[in-house]
C-alpha cells in the first residue's frame, strides 16, 4: 500500500503549501488546499477498505483538476500554482500504482502460491 | 512461487522484471531527479547559480534562456521542475509491479516505456536546443540527458518482453477482446498459453 502512503504525505504538503508559499493571507487557496488535501486522504484511506479499494483511482480525477488550476487559474502561474501543477500531475503518476503493487494481481497469485 | 516469479524471459538470459534489473533503474532515476531538483532550484531563484564545474556561468545562461522561458510560458511550470516529475515517475512506475510484471502487469510496463523512451527522446531535444538555438552548455543537463539515455537501455527488455507477450496472445488467438484483457493484466487459459510460448523459446 505504499502508493496510498505516498498519497496521504502529499495531501499534507498540499495542506502546508499556502504556508510555504506565503499564500495563507489569501483564504481561497487555504480553503481550497485544505478540502483537496482531504478529499485525497479520504480517498486514499477508501482503498484500505475492501469493498471500495478502488477508490485511489478518483484521485486521477483530483488530480487533473488541481494540474488544470494551476495552470489556468493566473498566466503566468504564481509559485502556489505552479505548486498545483506539480503535486496535480505527481498525484495522477501515484494514483494509478495498485494497492498491493510488489505482489502478483489477484487473479494470478493461486498460480505462485 | 520465487521459481515461477522470476524465470528468465528469452531472448535474454535474465527476468527482465526481476527486481535486480529494476532497483538500478529506479536509483538512477531518482539521482536523475535530484539533479533536476537542483536546476529548478536555480530556476525557481531559490539559489544564485547552479552548479556546473565544466562550463561555468553556461548553466546559468541556458536555464534562465529565452528558450526556457518560452517553455514555462507554455507548460507552467519550469523545465527542471517537469524533469524532476518525469523522472519521480520513473522511479515509481519501475518499482510497482511484482518479478512478472511483463506478464502479470503489461499495463504497468507500457506506461513505464512511455515515460522512459520520451524521456530519452526530450533530453537529447533539450541537448540539441543548448547548442544549436541557445549556443551555451549546461554540465548538469547533459549529465541528466546521458542518464535518460541509459535509463532507455536499460528499460527496454521489459518493455520488449510485455510486448512479445501481448504480440503472442494476440498472434495465438486473434482476439482484440483477449488481447485487452492481457494488456490489463486478467488471466485466462489463452494467456497463459502465450506465456508460456515465449518462456519456452532458445535463448539465443
């Protein structure tokens, strides 16, 4: 499940961004980080659950829509954005990772076992 | 279940999957990452120069180049900072997957080789645009571009061993369905017919 923890520890830097960025004065980017920040890990901890272990793929969703923020909110992108951009495509290249990546496919682990 | 896991794919006399293969790419990647990591720093204007113990201020020139600029103008982000994502997806991608990803996983490998081999191809493109449009060197780029390059070696016996495979299921029973069906890695009589073609082949 390392792709879901990696999820959750770039949630938390989403979440500090308008901090580190000096964007905190600014609510909409606190507001907005934050709820994105916690719809990824509410995702992510989905796909611990058996019956919704799919649900990291959502995060492609997030994830494009963050990237699409970034770069279209403000030309040229200010620092804040063009961290959206950065954590928005890292989150679409981690969301795709399997929760059990290491180990063969369901399906195929009778045949190994 | 190790034996099964990490037979040798032919032509080559290795798993291409097997983590021995993997991990090297995967610590390549990331030094490559690191290099970049260190440009976009220069780029973003977090330090005054970027290192570069070969052709002095030439970094400098062609990080904060015309060219440059236009490319953050159009993507939104610094080139540095798309070779650091690049690269991280590298890392990631080559470390998912278990020793018979080629197999089990042929989605995971394609997507691998598409980062990988257009990674390649952009490097020596950004090599081309340091000495033809902008007329400088940068020490630490072309350190990164000869890495992708190896990176593209190194990645392509896996990359060939899922394509042989899905080129079997498709050539054994002319499905698209079943050959769909392989790609994302389900598991049926006809695909474990296929594998086991192509693991029973000579090695040469």
């Amino acid at each position: 499940m390392w792709g879901r923890v990696i999820e959750i520890m770039t949630a938390v830097w989403l979440a500090a961004s308008p901090f580190i960025f000096r964007a905190s004065d600014n609510s909409t980017f606190v507001w907005a980080d934050s709820l994105i920040a916690l719809l990824v890990c509410v995702l992510a901890g989905l796909s611990y659950w058996q019956p919704t272990r799919h649900a990291h793929l959502l995060i492609l969703v997030v994830g494009t829509g963050l990237a699409l923020w970034g770069r279209f909110a403000i030309s040229p992108p200010p620092p804040i954005h063009q961290n959206h951009i950065v954590v928005g495509l890292f989150l679409l290249m981690i969301a795709l990772i399997p929760n059990h990546a290491s180990l063969p496919p369901q399906t195929w682990q009778d045949d190994v076992a | 279940m190790t034996s099964e896991l990490d037979r040798n794919v032919p032509p080559y006399n290795h798993n291409p999957s097997a983590w021995s293969q993997r991990i090297p790419i995967c610590v390549l990647a990331f030094v490559a990452a690191a290099i970049s990591a260190h440009l976009s720093l220069f780029q973003w204007g977090f330090i005054e120069s970027a290192w570069d113990p070969v052709f002095g201020d030439g970094s400098n020139r062609v990080l904060k180049s015309s060219t440059a600029e236009r490319m953050f103008g159009i993507i939104g982000i610094h080139d540095a900072a798309l070779g650091v994502l690049a690269y991280l997806g590298d890392a990631i991608l080559g470390f998912a997957g278990s020793t018979r990803r080629w197999q089990y996983r042929p989605w995971l490998v394609i997507l691998f080789g598409i980062d990988v081999i257009p990674l390649g191809i952009v490097s020596v493109v950004l090599v081309f645009c340091q000495a033809v449009v902008v007329g400088e060197w940068c020490f630490l780029c072309l350190v990164s571009a000869m890495i992708s390059l190896i990176l593209v070696y190194w990645a392509w016996d896996e990359v060939r061993a899922s394509l042989s495979y899905l080129r079997l299921v498709w050539k054994q029973n002319s499905s698209v369905g079943l050959l769909w069906r392989a790609f994302w890695g389900y598991r049926s009589e006809a695909m474990e017919r296929a594998a086991e073609t192509l693991l029973s082949r000579e090695v040469r």
